[in-house]
C-alpha cells in the first residue's frame, strides 16, 4: 500500500495540510479521514455531492473497464504517455490524474513513469466512488482519491503535472493546485471521434465545435496540440454493447435503436482525440 507524502494532500474541510498515520489522515484542526479497505482515501464531503452517488455509476464503470482492456485505445495512452514523461522536469514530479475513473489511464503512466527510471509521485481522483474502488485494482501504489475535481484536495500550487483526459473544463480549478509554469494535459475529442457510432444512434449528428484552447487562455499558455486518429474494428456484439455501456449516448437511445444494436455484430469506428499541452500561466 502506498503511503502519502507529507503535506500531499490538503484537508477538503479547511485546507491545512493533512498527514498520514497508519490508515488515517488527519489535519492540524483535527478533521480525520480514514482509508477504504480497498485502499483509497474518501475525500469528498457529502455536502458537496450533487447527487447521492455522483459520478459513474457501477455499470459504466464496468463496461469502460471492459472496453479499455481490450486495447483498443492503447495507441492513444501511449501517446499521453509519451507527452508526460517528455515534459517532467528532471526531478521528482508530483502528478494527478483528474477524473482517473476506472485507472486504465493512470496506471499506464505508472507504468511509463517506471519504464523511464523515474520516481514520481502519482495520484488518480474521480467523483465516482465504484470508479476509484475499480482503478484500485490496477495498481495499490498509486494514491486513489474519491474528490471533486472542483475543488482538488491538494494544497495550492504543489503539482507539476495535471492530466484531465476528456473530463469537464475548469480553468479556474485546474490551475490552482499546479505550481507555476506546471503542465496541463488535456485530452478531448475531435469531430469524428466515434462518428460511425453516433449516425447509428442519431438521426441528425450535429458538431460541437469544442474549444478549450480560448476558455484556458486567461490561465494557460498553449504549447502544443497533438491529434491522435486512427480506424479500429469491434467484430461481436458483446464488444459493441460494451461500447455503448460506457459511453453517454446509451442512455439517450430509443428503443427501436436498441433493437437495431442488438443485432449488430460488427462496427468500423474511428478514433480521434486532440491532445493539448499547456503551461500555467
């Protein structure tokens, strides 16, 4: 099990540095958090969900796990990898994957993290407590958090990295806790990102036009923009069924398009993700 470095992780109550003793993390003013069984640590206040059990539910969670190991999208990890551990300095990094959900992600950066001799120091933070008991079976030496990516219980520029892979966009929260000049990465889908998928479910696919790069600018200087795209094949319908379990789409679909995808047994897709690089401000 891994252990927290001092003063990594900030007290959501009061923000004072917490400290870690056996299985607890306490703060000065005395708020106490103790580890799951599973080995995260449960840092979001229940007055501050918005639901009762935010984030992705057991099913998704399930379904996204299942995808992923399919290998699917492991071009794409490698190349997030690869823009990471090119852009660390030479020192020891702290880094945090927000919105790590089931941690196929963020344990494949451990893995390249290790693989290039490094010592780092990772953290994995969802909203979804069934996502971050998953990505605890990934990997027991990464530091999984169950938190807001609103309001990141670490202290005020303390990491140097911050990886977001198509997760909501908070300026304002993501820069807070990243020292200055700290890398964001952020991932975020293109056009055609799984078009072939969305004229099956919708009768009319309108673009979205996403734009991150202006609603960032106040904060964050651009570095580079990566476009990773590439064609993969699902060929039974179990793997297509996957895919839809895991994505928003399914819960928007008419029944007769259920119908329709439960006789599908083979789908070309096309991947197409942008990957950009920026600097805090």
């Amino acid at each position: 099990m891994s252990t927290v470095m001092s003063n990594l992780l900030a007290c959501p109550v009061c923000q004072q540095p917490l400290q870690q003793q056996d299985n607890n993390l306490r703060c000065s003013a005395g708020h106490s958090f103790d580890r799951a069984k599973q080995g995260y640590w449960n840092l979001l206040l229940s007055h501050k969900k918005k639901s009762k059990d935010p984030g992705d539910n057991a099913g998704m969670v399930q379904a996204r796990r299942e995808f992923l190991d399919q290998g699917h999208y492991a071009a794409l990890s490698a190349q997030i990898n690869q823009l990471v551990v090119d852009n660390l300095p030479a020192e020891p990094s702290r880094i945090l994957d927000m919105g790590c959900g089931e941690g196929f992600y963020t344990a494949a950066l451990e893995q390249a993290l290790q693989v290039a001799e490094r010592n780092d120091q990772l953290i994995g933070l969802d909203i979804s407590k069934h996502a971050v008991k998953a990505a605890c079976k990934r990997s027991p030496s990464i530091e999984w958090l169950v938190a807001s990516g609103a309001n990141i219980p670490v202290p005020d520029n303390s990491l140097d990295t911050l990886t977001v892979l198509f997760s909501r966009l908070m300026p304002d929260a993501f820069a807070k806790p990243l020292k200055q000049n700290g890398l964001l990465l952020l991932a975020w889908t293109g056009e055609q990102h799984l078009i072939e998928l969305r004229e099956l479910i919708y009768d009319e696919v309108r673009a979205s036009n996403y734009d991150p790069v202006k609603q960032l600018d106040p904060l964050f200087q651009q570095e580079s923009i990566t476009d990773v795209s590439y064609g993969f094949e699902l060929n039974d319908n179990h793997s297509i069924q996957t895919l839809l379990g895991m994505t928003p789409h399914s819960q928007r679909m008419p029944q007769h398009k259920r119908d329709q995808f439960a006789e599908l047994q083979q789908l070309s897709l096309t991947l197409d993700v942008k990957l950009g690089l920026f600097r805090r401000r």
